[in-house]
C-alpha cells in the first residue's frame, strides 16, 4: 500500500512546508498591521469628521446667525457640496426653553428625524462632543453632536451624520490589495522554491537514483556527473567512489572465479586420465589373469593328458598296423577310457582356474551395474558410445558372488564396447520377475549393443572356450566360456541375440534366492 508520505517527494514536501509557512506568517502580519493601521485610520476620520462640525461651529458667531435659518441653509449647501460624504445635518437653536431646529440640509432631509435626547442635550450643553457610529446594512455612518458655542456660550447644537463609504471603500480596496500582494508573494515563492528545489534537489536525487538503478541491474560502469559541492553532491562523489570498488571487486572475482574454474576443468581433465589408465590397468590385469590361467590350463592340460595322449596314440598306430588284432576290442575301450580322461582332465583343470568356490553374499545388482559402468567410462567416451540404462529401482538384491558377478558383467561390458570401435548405443537394462512362489523370483539383465553383431556360424562358437574373432593379443576366447561358467554356478541363464550389422543383446536370468547345490 502506498501511504502518503511515501508517495510525496522531498520536494513536494518542503514546497509545501514552507508555502504553508510562508503564506500563514505573510496572513497573519498583513491582518495584524492592516487591523492596527485601520484602527487608526478609524480614528483619524473620527477627528477629521468632529474637525468638520468644529468648523460648522466656528462659522456661527452672532446669535442671530444661529436663527437666520436661510443663510444658515445656504452656507450648509455650500458644505455639503464639497463634502459629499455629509448625508445630513441639523443646527438646534439650545437658547429658547425648547430646543428648536433651524437649520436642516442633506440628501436624507425628508427623513423623519426626532431630537437629541435630553441627557445628551446636556451632555453636550457641558460642550462634550458626542460620537457614534451606526451600522444601515453595510453602510455605515458616523454621528456627531457637537456644541455651537456663541462666546464661549454653548448656543446651539450640531447634528451631523456623516457616511464613511468612501474610507470603507478605501480600506476595501487596501485588503483586496494587501491579499494580492500576499498571493502574489505567495505564487513567486512557490515558483522559485520549485525550481530552485528541483535544480539543487529532485534532479539531482533523480540521477542518482537511476544511476543505483543501472548498477542494481547489473551495468556497473554508471557513474554520476556531481555539479554541487552540497551533501547531495557529496553522496554522488560517495556513490561513484562505491561503484568502483564494485566494479573492481566483481572483476577480481570473476578473474579469480574464471582461475578456479580453469584450474577445476584441469583437474577434472587429470582425473578422467587417471581413471582411464585406472580402468585399463584393470582391464589390463583381468585380460593377463585370465591368460596367465589359460597359459596355466595350457600347461597343466599339456602336462596332464600328455600321458593319456600318448597311450591313445600308441594304440592307435597299433590298430591301423594290425587289423588283425585280437586286442582290437581292448585297445579301443582302452583309447575311450583314455579319451574320456582327457575330458574329465580338461573339465577338472577348468574348474579349478575358473571357479574359486564362490561366496554368496545379497547383491545389489544396479549398483553394480552403475559401479561398473562407472569403471568403463573411459572406454566409453573414448569410443564416443552413449549409454542408455534403464534400471528397475525396485530390483531385489540377489543372493550372488560379487567378483564372480562383477566379471561376468565386465566381459559382457567389454565385448560390447569391442563391437562398437567408432560410434554406437549401449543400453543396460534390469528388471524383476515376480513370482508366486518366492523361490522362482529372478532378475533380468540385459546388455545391448548396436555394433557389428555375431554372424550364425559364429554364434554357436562364442561360448566355447578360446573361441575369440579377435587379433592376436587382443582377446583369448575365454570371456563368454567364463560368464557361462559363471551364471550356471548362480543357476542362472545367459541368452544371445544377434544380427549383423545390427547388433548383439545378452540376456542374463538369476535367481533372487540360490538353491542349495546338491
Ligand atoms: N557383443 C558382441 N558383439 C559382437 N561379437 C561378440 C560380442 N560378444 C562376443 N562376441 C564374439 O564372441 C567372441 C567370443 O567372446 P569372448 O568374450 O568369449 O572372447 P573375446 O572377447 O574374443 O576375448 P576375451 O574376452 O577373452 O578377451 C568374440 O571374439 C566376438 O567375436
Ligand atoms: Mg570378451
């Protein structure tokens, strides 16, 4: 809400202020001196109008002038046509025993006039001079009575009834004056007040506000030009000064913020290098694992079925040099069992490389996921693949073997990235499978890759141990046989689909609960 004090500016204010001041003390004074001045102007014409019947009085010498009505009369004419403010006079003759009037002239002598009373007859036989004034609507008059002395005798006695119209509207015409004055005084002072006000105070507060505006809106290059060397020209010095401390203070910051950022992005870039040679030591290491445990296989099997190799040969060359054995039948259930030997060997000395016996323990298959993906993020973005996951938040954890689980998800991982040297898409996908009967709940997993994809004759080799597409030291063909190996030891399932050209999907199924292993 906008209050008034808010809404007036200091102009305005002080505007008004001091008209207010200004036009109370120019009234007061004007009424004060213009009441006292009439006062006495009041007075004056009172004096000057007993000076007139004085001097009505001063013309009667004789007492037969007092009774010659007729020059009396015409001596009055005389008076009043110079003094025109004269509405009416009579002359008593106070001599006889009853006061007689003698002479009468004035614009009103056909009003019914009575005589003075007798207390005031005598007062005025004493020779007092009796005024008073007498209000007739607006028009006012003054009435005199005054004493007609004859030697030094009160003879007779003057009424006059003088108007004082000409002085009222006189005095009138000095009020209307004295207000236009004041008004007049008032206006000029308004007006240089008002421009003496916004030259030295609303203009320049106006450029200093707008200045704080422009620099409250981020241009901090605003400066304000100060003419006066008053406060307010002190304050926009103070302002400018202010503004530059700002301005230099947010370039520092910036500099230094633009410094930090740099040296983020350089730490950043350290970290990403560091994470990739991390995640190729690794990838590096699990690849020379798993050849030193295939050169180890290699030699052990060397070792192992070298002597039932031999036995089979040494049979064998006998059977094809005699036909006619009569061991025949022996030497080839001797070369079975010889045979079969081999593959128990082969099978025991690759469950002995691969399978360190497991330890099961709850998974949380999406962490790993993430934690793996995380792993390969060098790998990704060196290859510029973009991975797309897709995550069940509600997958229970399952009852698994971490490293066994993590190197299986890495072989997955990696053969997909290896399929998409330039560009492609990596999408992981879990899901959960409910079930009624809670030891049947599993989990999905699925790794899909848009590379180059496995033709047919190939996709029934790939899970064959050291089958491998891949050159020489790039890869030993025992991945997939591993993740195999691995998912049948969690009784789970691995599934592939693949197109070339298109793509490869490997779907992984693991039980929530392991069974007891029989
Ligand atoms: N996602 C895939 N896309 C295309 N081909 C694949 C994919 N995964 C596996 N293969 C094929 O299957 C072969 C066997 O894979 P496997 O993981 O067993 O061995 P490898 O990757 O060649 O070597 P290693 O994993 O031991 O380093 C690969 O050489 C490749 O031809
Ligand atoms: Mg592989």
């Amino acid at each position: 809400m906008i209050t008034w004090g808010k809404a007036l500016g200091i102009q305005t204010k002080v505007t008004v202020f001091i008209i207010g001041v200004v036009v109370s003390v120019l009234s007061v004074t004007t009424y004060v001196s213009r009441t006292l001045t009439e006062q006495k102007a009041e007075e004056n014409l009172r004096e000057r109008y007993i000076n007139i019947v004085k001097q009505i009085d001063a013309g009667i010498v004789e007492i037969e002038e007092l009774r010659d009505t007729r020059t009396l009369q015409e001596e009055l004419e005389k008076l009043l046509q110079v003094r025109p403010n004269i509405v009416m006079v009579d002359i008593f003759d106070l001599t006889s025993k009853k006061i007689h009037l003698t002479a009468r002239k004035g614009i009103e002598i056909n009003r019914l006039v009575s005589a003075p009373d007798s207390a005031r007859i005598e007062a005025v036989k004493r020779g007092e001079v009796l005024t008073s004034l007498e209000m007739d609507g607006t028009d006012r008059f003054w009435n005199i009575l005054a004493p007609v002395r004859i030697r030094k005798e009160v003879s007779g006695l003057i009424r006059a009834r003088i108007s004082t119209k000409e002085f009222d509207d006189l005095v009138s015409e000095e009020r209307r004056q004295a207000f236009l004055i004041t008004a007049t005084a008032a206006i000029a002072i308004l007006v240089f007040l008002v421009w003496y006000l916004r030259r030295t105070v609303s203009k320049p507060i106006g450029i200093l506000i707008e200045a704080m505006a422009q620099a409250e809106a981020g241009n901090l290059k605003s400066q304000v030009k100060s003419y006066s060397s008053d406060e307010i020209g002190m304050l926009a010095k103070q302002f400018n000064k202010m503004i530059h401390k700002i301005r230099n203070f947010n370039e520092e910051l910036e500099e230094r913020v633009q410094q930090a950022t740099k040296e983020l992005y350089h730490r950043y870039d350290e970290l990403i290098s560091v994470n990739r040679r991390l995640s190729e030591a690794q990838i590096q290491l699990a690849q020379s694992e798993r050849l030193a445990a295939a050169g180890q296989v290699a030699a052990a099997i060397a070792h192992s079925i070298g002597t039932p190799l031999h036995s089979i040969l040494g049979h064998l060359h006998r059977l094809k040099r005699d036909t006619s054995d009569d061991k025949r039948e022996e030497r080839l259930k001797i070369i079975h069992s010889q045979v079969e030997r081999v593959v128990q060997i082969i099978q025991n000395l690759l469950d002995t490389v691969r399978k360190p016996a497991p330890s099961m323990v709850p998974v949380r298959i999406n962490k790993l996921l993430e934690d793996l993906l995380y792993l390969v993020t060098p790998g990704i973005s060196l290859r510029g693949i973009n991975v797309k996951t897709n995550l069940d938040p509600l997958l229970p954890d399952i009852a698994g073997d971490v490293n066994q689980l993590q190197e299986l998800f890495l072989n997955l991982l990696t053969n997909a990235l290896d399929a998409m040297p330039g560009r492609g898409e990596l999408e992981v996908n879990t899901s959960f499978n409910h079930s009624t009967v809670s030891s049947n709940e599993s989990v999905t997993i699925t790794i899909l890759d848009n590379g180059h994809g496995i033709d047919e004759a190939n996709l029934q080799k790939i899970f064959e141990p050291f089958f491998t597409t891949k050159e020489r030291n790039k890869g030993t063909g025992l991945g997939l046989s591993i993740c195999q190996d691995i998912t049948r030891t969690h009784h789970g399932e691995i599934y592939v689909s693949s197109h070339v050209g298109k793509g490869t999907t490997f779907t992984i199924i693991l039980p929530v609960k392991q069974h007891e292993t029989h």
